[in-house]
C-alpha cells in the first residue's frame, strides 16, 4: 500500500521545445496498492485526484478541471543495487472529470468519463525492511481540451451560450506526469 503526490501536464500542439508541456497544468495526490507475481512482475492499482492549478499561458482558455483518476498497471521490476530498484510499467484506466469554464456572467459545466493509458519508469529506495520511497515518471495519452478563447467569444448577446459538450469535446492527447510516493508492504 501506498501514497502518492504528483502532477501532470499536457504538451502544447505548437511546442517547439520539450518543456512546452504546460497546458493544463494539474496537481494531486493519491493511493495506491500493488501485489507481487511471479519473478519481478508486479500489478499495481490506483486512485488518484487531481486539480487544475491555472493557466500555463495567459491567453489559455482558464478551464477548471478537477479529476479522479482510477487506473490499473502491470510492471516488472529490477534491482540496481541493494536498497534500490527500477521498474517500468504498462497501464490504463478512466478520468473522471468534473469541468468548468466562465461564459459570460455565468459558468459552463461538464462531468466526463474519458479512458487514459501510460507508461511509466521508476525507481525506489529501500528505507528500512519494507519501506520504500520512490518516484514515477510517465508518458500518458488521455483526453485533452482546445484552450483558445476565441471559442468563447460573445459575438452577440442574443446568442446562447455555446453547449458544454462543443466547449468539452476531447480529443486525445499527450501528458507527461511525475508522482513521489512512500509505499509499505504488509
């Protein structure tokens, strides 16, 4: 068992650099459990929460997103050293999303169910006998939204307010997410 602090983002369309994954900046903290199989195979299942922390830039479009996170992996571990391991792992699941964005003098709202799926490389220090402190990083492909205001833009006041699931509709995208955690064995 296990718990866990992390963050994600979503890289640009237009990124020309490999630190442009600011979109959708999103922080959070979750539990985890895994279950040794045999050999160096591990399965590990996950329920993390994640919040939207604000614009990467200011022209994005400031949608509040607020997220669960419920994902299944399968991984293989090895050890480096003594006290220390690496580990890749496979996995998917579903985000569970509650979204928001200002219009006008009101706010346009959404909840989604979208399926993600990552892979991720670690490592973990052995602290004392079954104590383990360790980091994540993965690569995620789940749904993302365009951050353009001009969407938005009231052209007329006699125009209704654009439908939540034209403001809401995702396409897949790419995230890159780094999680610290601190796990027991039992």
């Amino acid at each position: 068992m296990g718990v866990r602090v992390g963050g994600y983002g979503f890289r640009r369309e237009s990124a020309s650099q490999t630190q442009d994954w600011n979109e959708c900046r999103m922080n959070g903290l979750g539990v985890f459990a895994q279950r040794g199989l045999r050999g160096p195979l591990f399965i590990e299942a996950g329920l993390d929460t994640y919040f939207s922390i604000g614009q990467g830039q200011a022209s994005d479009l400031p949608i509040d997103r607020q997220s669960a996170l419920v994902s299944v992996a399968a991984g293989a571990r090895t050890n480096l050293t003594s006290w220390m391991r690496g580990y890749v792992q496979l996995g998917a699941g579903v985000e569970l999303a509650r979204l928001a964005v200002p219009y006008g003098d009101g706010t346009i709202r959404e909840d989604k169910a979208m399926p993600d799926g990552f892979f991720g490389i670690g490592a973990e220090v052995r602290f004392t006998r079954g104590l383990y402190g360790g980091a994540t990083m993965r690569t995620l492909v789940m749904g993302n939204f365009s951050y353009d205001p001009q969407r938005l833009q009231m052209s007329n006041q006699w125009v209704a307010a654009p439908a939540a699931g034209d403001v809401f509709s995702a396409s897949p995208g790419f995230a890159e997410q780094a999680q610290f955690y601190l796990r027991k064995d039992l």
